[in-house]
RNA sequence: GCCGAAGUGGUGGAAUGGUAUACACGCACGCCUUAAGAGCGUGUCCCGCUUAGCGAGAUGUGGGUUCGAGUCCCGCCUUCGGCACCA
C-alpha cells in the first residue's frame, strides 16, 4: 500500500481543524500549564522559506510533546503587520500597504498550515488591526502618565531629495538608497519612551531566566552599564568649566588636551576671537557629513583648537581645548579628557596635530620611554608619573583616583550607560498613529481612553512630501478636542516604530479578543509568563524592549506579581538555514526553497523531519535536497514497517531494551531541543525492527515517539493501522523504565595504558573488580600489550571499562 | 579594533573526561529488473603488516592537566555572527 502524502495530510489538516485537535479548553488544569511562542513573522512580499520554518517546526514539536504529557499548551500565532516594507512597497506601486500586507498574510498562512503546525488560530492577532493597535496606543498613554513617554528633539536621518526621513537600514554609505541624495540629519521633535529608568533591572532580571549565554552577554553589551566619574576642569581666564565623564581616571596624570564635540553648547563660549570664524566652518562641516563618514574609522582625525586652556587641578597643568567630531555628543557630557598615551583615539588626534603624549603605564615591554607609535598605546598595566599611583595597578588605581577626585571636590561619580532612551516617533504612514494631542493651553495630552483607537486614517497619500504622510489626511484632524480642557488642538501625526507593537504582543495572545482590556488578569495570570520563546535575527533590541514593557506592567500591577518581572523564561534561537549554495538565501542568489518547493513532492512529514534532522536546532546549515531525499526513504520504511508485521516478537529483551532506551533518548533530546540526536534514534530503533521483527507494543511507541515530528502520517497509522482512538496527538506520551533501559549485557573494554586491547562480555550477573581483573588477565591480546612490564595501577569504572597501568 | 560562537570523513553531523567518526547524505560494487527508477544488500578516515585479523596515526595548530582529552586549561591560525571613534 502506497502511502499518499498529499491526501492523507489534508485529511488530517482539516479533520483536527473541524475537532479543535490544538483548541484548548477551559476546563484544563491551572498548574499544567505552557505558553509556546515563536516569534511572530512579518508578513513581507518574499515568501516564507524553510529558515522561517525551522522555529517553526521546533516549537510545533515541543508543544505536541507537552500536549501528550498532559499540559495545555498556549500555542499562538499572529502578524506582525506594521512596517516600512509595505510602504515602501506602496510608494512604489500605488498598492495600499492595508491590501498588500493582508495578501501576504494570506500566504503565509496557508503556508504554516499545510507545514502542519498545531497553532490553535482563534488566537490570532494582527498588529495593525484597530482592535490590536488600539491598546498599543493605550499602553503609550500609561506610559505617559507615569513620565515613562516623553517628547524632545531629536536628529533624524534626512533626505533633502525625497523631503523625508530615513530608517537607518535605507541609508547606505551615507546616501539615500532611493535617489543616492547624501543624507543629512536634521532636528525633529520626537517621543522617546524611558527605557533607561530600567536599566539596572534589565541587567540584574537576567540571572533568573534561562537564556543562551551569548544573548545575554549581547543584551549587558548593549545596555553598557560603565562606573565613571565627572571630573570639572576650570577654564582658564573665565568663570565658566567643561565637565568631562570618564571611566579611567587612573591615567589622570597622561591627560594632555580637553576635546568637545562640535555639536556642543561650549563650542560659541570656548572659541577665541582668532579662531572663530575657522570653527564655524569646521562645526558647518560636521554638520553636513553624514553619521557613516563621521564614524569611519579610517578616517583621519579632524579638528579645529578654540584657544582657551582649562587646568588640570591634579597637577596644574594648561590643557588647550580642541574641537573634534570623533567626541559624540550623546556619549558622557560630550568632552573628553585626551590621554594620547594609553587611549587610540586620543593618539592619532595628538599626533595629528603635534599635542603633547605622555606615559603614565609602563608598557608591556617593560619600556619606561616616552611613546612615540600608536602600536606602544596600551590600556591597562603599571601606573608611573603619576604621584601617589604609581606602581600601583591600573585597576586599582581608577579606585584611588576616583575617591581622590571625590574628596577634592574635583569630581563626581556617575554611572553611564550605553542605552538610550527609545525613540519611538516614525514620521511614516504604516503604522499606530500616536494616541496624543496638541493643546496651546495644556500642551501634550493624551486622548481619553474612552476614546482609542486612534484610528489610522485611510485616505492618505503616503508619497513623501517632506512631512508625515498622516498629516496630508483631511480626517484626520477634525473635531480633535483637548482631553483636559475640552478645546480644540492637533493631533501627533507620527506613527510608532513596529517594535512598539511587537514588544508586547505575546500579551494579547491571551486574550486577544478582549474588548475590555488588553488582557484581563485571569488570563495573564493563567497563561503567562511565557515558558518558551523561539525566535532569531534581530533580537537583542527586541528583546530589551518587551522586558522593559513587561517590568512596566509589572510594577503598575497590570500583570500579577507572582509572574515575576520577566517575560520570557527560556530561550532559543535557531540557526539560519542557508542556501544549498551554503549562500544566505535570496533572491539575488536564486537559492531560495520555501514549503511550496518541498511539500506538494514530499509532503510536510519529511520537510518537518529533515529540518530538524540537519543539525543542532541553534546552528546555521545549509540545505541539502539529497537529505530531504533521504528523509522521504527514512519515512517510506516507517510506513512499510506498519504496514507488513511479518514477525512479531514475543518477549524480546534486546528489543524491550531498545525501546526504553529510545523513549529516554528522545524524550530528554525534546526537552533541550535536541531534534537531530532524538531523529537519528528513532531511525536506529526503526532499523533494528525492521532487521530482527516488531510486536504491538514497540509499534505503538514508534508511533507516539514519531507523532510529534510526523504528525500526519502517524495520525494514518494511529487511527487506521494500529485501529486506536483519534487522536494520537491527545494520546499520552510513552513512559520509560530506568531498570529497562538498561542492557543486560554489557561489553566491557580492556584497555592498557589507555588504548584498547580487547572486550569482555558480561551478561546480566554482577561481577566483582577482582573477577573482572583475573578474567582480563586471561586475555591474549592484553597479555601481549602488557608485555613484561609491571601493572601500577588499575582503573575499573562499572560498566564501562578496565584499564591497566604500566607506566 | 572589541565581544561572542565554531573548526571532527568526500558532505550534514554524533560522542555525561572512557572503544572517535553514531545517524544520514554521497559514492562504489552486487541483487532484483528487458531497461531506467525505486527497493534491498555489502563496502567506504588514513598508513603499514605475517591481511577472517593485527599494529601505528588522525577531531584546525602548538603546548599543558589526566591512567585516559574531540571534550578541561594556555598560546596561535581560520571561518561565521554581533557591536563598533561608547572616552
């Protein structure tokens, strides 16, 4: 009997669609609970390809499994529907991003559902459907009211050709990718939620959550929490000072020169009369070149002097104060203390302009000598010149320097960090229109929450015209009333960046139809936090921003504080799948497969399977249709198995044996998302039925060990070749003996000085060390190893081996 | 430049510090077929020998710890990913 993918699946499909296979009901126990979520797509005009499905499939595995051990399993799926693609798409086609992106949902949809993913779809969400986004807005509105959403200016990426503004992605050496315009950045008023406020506890949460080591390494990088200080330097023949932050005060003593950045307040007030007129140009210049250039390293160093000194109070020495754009404004105060002998940076612009270096670290060379090449510019080390530092040790002498900046009352310390305040203002179309209101008289105030969704105007001509597309809309603004005085006033016409929408999201999948409320407690309460999230690519700001939102809820008491004020767990990230080509798959290369290539010819038991028979879920591998070949015999075999039970065993231990070793293997291997290992035993247990015969029982188990990976065909043979009740997906998962899993038998290795020499046999009875010795002392070849030397010692490990020590 | 991950057959990869190369792919030969395909079987790291076997070597590279290292430690090389003038 041949066996029908095409058919069979669909069959299945739509029979646990029509039964509510993965619904899940409320009668299921509060305790057994697991929330599986991957991370949502974004429905782009490129196709799904079986990289997207990897996640996929690891997360449709694991939640089957869970099913069959009695959990009820929050398995949901949404869109993540915002974003510029679309509008860009629209700019160039005319097609309204609504339509497109709802058409690509369409197809991607159908494309999770014949890969056979058990989502349960009343579940759904879709981010730019008012009834989503209208509590995106209501979450910026409680952010607002606890000053956790503020307005300030801000510079954007700009280009003057197209009048609009740029994301980052859509500047490419400093142009623009469209009209290759230079980009220049221009100061816009902007909303910035206040992620900073959290920084410390973004840091601390992650010892609690079960996460990849390298993400969370990735999320402290970017989060960039330094310990510094303030250091004031008077200036010279003034009344006024330039504060500089720093973490290495140690190398006080090498400072030779103060450098501000151009953007800076101090630049008008610090410029002598001599210099001025070179400054501006130079500040003009800076201005004008674009964020990329100014950040090329291998730029040369630029620089105007202002001719004011300021006065190191450490030792009363005269630093000229220069103007440079390699000192960011956004960084410390924007001026830097310049040690040219242990900083690069500081190095090549003093010897750009013939400034003065000086050693304070003795090098690695032992060398003592003034430093001349920038290859002698070293950080840590042993402190010299430098007075009461000296000898002492980089690391402990910022300790000393800083108490002792501290008691002078030449300093302060202030803890920096890498992370900014989020900018969430989009000056763009496809996106949550921004729930606030102008009002001359009270200033910013949110719409009334009685009054969300702020809907997003249809009647919009999203061709770039120098402003938000928003405000060309004629609706848009009529009867806007201030929600605090009741006059009239304007509405934001910005729009939230996406990951406004999908930093929350995994919220509203449990109970993303509540009209009421974004979820209600119960439903928090009952399904969150989420136990295991899966997802890849972009993740670290993704990431920091839905645990900020999640510690915002949290201290609101919107979300129950047993939760804990982490969202997420237990982390995986699966690895890209390349190409056959090992190229990242694109179109460009032409080596893209998605499931409508692979499922028609084989069906999604064997894409399933193959997927995650590559290799370790988290690795990056490159596709092989030979492997998906091979997979599509592995499953042929599996069916043959069921179908012709020529010889049944009868108490067989060896295949009783096997079994409980295979239900181990595969049932730990689940557990830590090691899909390739459980498949590579499940084809060992197969092979070795399919060589020495099958009974009932260990058919059964095949079957449920398999049900997860190949969910269709094992529903065939549960339901009408082992004749049991649909479903096997509802069934319970098999249960392993310790004791049976066990080999009676039991070779163990005779080594000599570590290299084997032989095996010795032994079955079921136990057998003392000093048997085992005497009958290895029997054994020709271990004779012959040893020779005439002596044993000095012997090292027995149960089970395992026996070796003999001679050396 | 900094941070991180990884280097094992022709290929994807397996291996709680305990017989390296499981499980697959590919290839070769054979069986079955008029034939092709499918299916099945056998073989497949490398060198040597007195060749049903035996012995030596091999997990990027050089050291170290250990009775024993792919696995742990130190140095170097290469590849991939992230960040990048962050003071």
């Amino acid at each position: 009997m041949k066996y029908k993918h095409n058919e069979i699946e669909k069959k299945w499909q739509d029979k646990w669609e029509e039964s509510g296979t993965y619904r899940l009901s409320n009668k299921l126990s509060k305790e057994k609970k697991k929330y599986v979520l991957d991370m949502f797509p974004y429905p782009s005009g490129a196709t799904m390809h079986v990289g997207h499905l990897e996640g996929y499939i690891g997360t449709d595995i694991v939640s089957r499994y869970l099913r069959m051990n009695g959990f009820s399993v929050l398995h949901p799926m949404g869109w993540d529907a915002f974003g510029l693609p679309a509008e860009n798409y629209a700019i160039k086609t005319g097609i309204h991003p609504d339509r497109s992106t709802h058409q690509n949902i369409e197809i991607f949809k159908r494309q999770l559902k014949i890969s056979g993913l058990s989502y349960d779809w009343s579940h759904e969400i879709d981010t730019s459907d008012p009834d989503f986004y209208r509590w995106t807005q209501w979450l910026f509105i409680q952010l607002f009211k606890k000053g956790l959403a503020y307005k300030k200016k801000a510079a954007v990426n700009w280009c003057p050709k197209d009048e609009t503004v740029l994301a980052n992605e859509q500047v490419i050496n400093g142009k623009c990718e469209r009209c290759d315009t230079d980009v220049v950045q221009k100061e816009l008023d902007q909303w910035f939620f206040k992620i900073t406020a959290y920084a410390d506890r973004l840091i601390s949460g992650l010892k609690r959550i079960d996460w990849p080591e390298e993400v969370k390494l990735q999320q402290k990088k970017w989060i960039g929490k330094k310990e510094g200080i303030i250091i004031k330097y008077k200036v010279e023949d003034s009344d006024f000072s330039v504060d500089c932050w720093t973490s290495r005060p140690d190398t006080n003593f090498g400072a030779t020169f103060i450098v501000i950045s151009p953007e800076s307040s101090l630049v008008n007030k610090l410029t002598k009369e001599k210099y001025k007129k070179e400054m501006q140009e130079y500040v003009r210049r800076c201005q004008n070149t674009s964020k990329d250039d100014r950040i090329s390293e291998r730029r040369e160093k630029t620089g105007v002097f202002s001719g004011s000194y300021a006065i190191n109070d450490l030792n009363h020495e005269r630093l000229p104060i220069w103007v440079s754009d390699y000192v960011l404004t956004e960084v410390g105060t924007g001026a830097v203390i310049g040690v040219p002998g242990h900083d690069k940076r500081d190095f090549e612009f003093a010897h750009t302009f013939g400034l003065l270096i000086k050693r304070v670290i003795v090098g690695k060379d032992k060398s003592r000598l003034p430093i001349t090449k920038i290859d002698q510019v070293q950080e840590e080390g042993k402190m010299i010149n430098s007075e009461f530092l000296d000898g002492f040790s980089t690391k402990k002498a910022i300790s000393k320097m800083m108490d002792y900046l501290v008691e002078k009352g030449w300093g302060k310390k202030e803890t920096h960090y890498h992370l900014r305040d989020w900018l969430i203002s989009r000056q763009r179309y496809w996106g949550a229109p921004i729930p606030m209101v102008y009002c001359e008289d009270c200033g910013w105030q949110p719409i009334s929450e009685s009054d969300l969704p702020v809907l997003l105007p249809k009647d919009v001509d999203f061709l770039p015209h120098g402003d938000s597309p928003i405000a060309r809309s004629k609706e848009f603004q009529k009867n806007v009333k201030c929600s605090k005085c009741g006059k009239s006033g304007k509405r934001e016409v910005d729009t939230m960046d996406t990951y406004v929408d999908s930093s929350w999201y995994f919220i509203r999948f449990v109970d993303s139809k509540n009209q009421d409320q974004f979820a209600s407690l119960e439903n928090t309460s009952r399904w969150l936090p989420v136990d295991i999230y899966v997802g890849g690519g972009h993740v670290v700001q993704h990431l920091l921003f839905a645990r900020f939102f999640w510690k915002f809820l949290y201290d609101e008491g919107l979300i129950d504080k047993k939760l804990g004020d982490e969202p997420f767990l237990r982390l995986k990230a699966p690895g890209w799948i390349l190409g056959p080509d090992s190229r990242k798959m694109s179109k460009r290369w032409g080596n893209v497969v998605t499931p409508d290539d692979i499922i028609p010819k084989f069906g999604a038991d064997v894409l399933r399977l193959y997927e995650m028979f590559m290799g370790p879920f988290e690795v990056v591998k490159p596709w092989s249709i030979t492997g998906v070949e091979g997979m599509d015999r592995f499953l042929k075999r599996v069916w043959n198995l069921f179908n012709s039970h020529k010889e049944i065993y009868k108490d067989d231990k060896n295949l009783q044996t096997l079994m409980h070793q295979t239900i181990k293997k595969v049932t730990n291997d689940i557990e830590n998302f090691r899909y390739n290992t459980a498949i590579s035993s499940i084809m060992q247990y197969v092979n070795f039925m399919r060589d020495n015969g099958v009974d009932n029982e260990s058919l059964r188990v095949l079957c449920k060990l398999l049900a997860p990976f190949a969910p269709h065909m094992m529903e065939e043979v549960w339901v009408n070749i082992l004749k049991e009740k649909f479903s096997v997906h509802s069934s319970f998962w098999p249960k392993y003996e310790e004791k049976l899993a066990k080999n009676s038998a039991v070779s163990l290795v005779l080594m000599v000085d570590g290299h084997p020499r032989g095996e010795l046999s032994l079955s079921g009875v136990e057998v003392s060390k000093e048997e085992i010795i005497d009958l290895a002392h029997k054994n020709e070849r271990v004779n012959k190893a040893i020779g005439q030397r002596k044993v000095k010692n012997t090292i027995y490990i149960e089970r395992k081996l026996l070796n003999f020590v001679t050396k």
